[in-house]
C-alpha cells in the first residue's frame, strides 16, 4: 500500500525568503502606493513563491496547501482597488504559470466577526486591513464573482465553526484529490 503523499502548508503573500520581504512592504501600514504597484508586488512574490516552493514540491507529488494564492489578488486588487479581475489574472498568469489549485476553500465569515477577528490580539491593523468596510465589501463582492464563475473548484466553508471542524472539512475534500 502506498504512502499519502507529504503536505506542505504555506502562505502568500510570502512562502520564500524574497516573497517574505515583499510581503513586510505589502502589509506595512506606514508604505502608501499605487493599485499597480501593491497587484505587481504580490505578483511578484507569487511568482517566486510558486517557482521555488510549489511547484517543485508539486513535482515531487507532494501536496501543497496555500492560505491565500490568486483568486486573493483576483478579489483584493481586481475588485477591491478596482483594477478589474481579468487585468490581475492578465498579470498574474506570468507569476503562477501552470500552478493553479485543484481547489480553493473560501471561508465565508460576517462583517462584523471578521473585523473583531483583525482587531483581536494585534495592537494595529496592516496595510490592507486598514482600508476599511466599503474597500472589503468590493473584495467580498469579488469572492462571491469568483465562486459564481467556479464553483466546481470552490469550496464554501463557514468560518465561524471552529478550527478543528474546519480542518475536518478541508481534508474531506482533498482526500478524494489525492
């Protein structure tokens, strides 16, 4: 019998060491630029990211579980700051190549849960979180789109339920990928 294949969990924006950099400017709420210059930098710390770290761990047939990846730019910079989804899907098809997920999971929270989860704990907001209700409406808006073009590949969970019963949820479904 064989062996499950090795899982390797990561993140974007980050994931290597030169992604991590980007991602200290992306986040850092002191760092003011343009919609173009915050869809190049995730881009461009996708592209190392995929290139150094998933896709060899894909050709090893390793599993690759990522919090966040495109879809993310797709919603927060083709939505949220209005660069149109189909511009950051343009720009980011350069950084991801051929990797992209057999599925995502999107954790579908409330507004008002989710801001006192990012107030929770942190003595400051990043970047991102920063921009405020009407900026995440237009990104929640974009992830509901995505999930409307793809639904086959997108996977709703409810992310009030706690940790362990989302993890459950999550293997569920990729132990048939395997």
């Amino acid at each position: 019998m064989a062996s499950d294949p090795l899982t390797h969990f990561t993140r974007e924006p980050g994931g290597t060491p030169a992604a991590e950099r980007i991602r200290g400017i992306l986040l850092d709420p002191e760092v003011d630029m343009d919609a173009w210059t915050e869809a190049y930098l995730y881009a461009a710390a996708r592209a190392d990211h995929a290139r150094r770290e998933i896709l060899p761990r894909l050709e090893r047939g390793e599993n690759v579980v990522c919090e966040r990846y495109l879809d993310s730019s797709i919603a927060y910079q083709g939505f949220g700051r209005g660069l149109g989804a189909d511009a950051v899907r343009d720009l980011n098809s350069w950084a991801v190549e051929s990797v992209v997920p057999d599925r995502t999971f999107y954790l579908r929270l409330g507004v008002d849960e989710r801001e006192r989860r990012a107030r929770e704990g942190r003595a400051s907001l990043d970047r991102i979180e920063v921009v405020g209700a009407e900026f995440m409406g237009r990104v929640e808006r974009g992830f509901e789109g995505i999930i409307r073009l793809e639904p086959q590949r997108i996977v709703v969970l409810d992310a009030a339920l706690p940790p362990g019963e989302l993890a459950e949820r999550v293997m569920g479904e990729i132990h048939p990928l395997r």
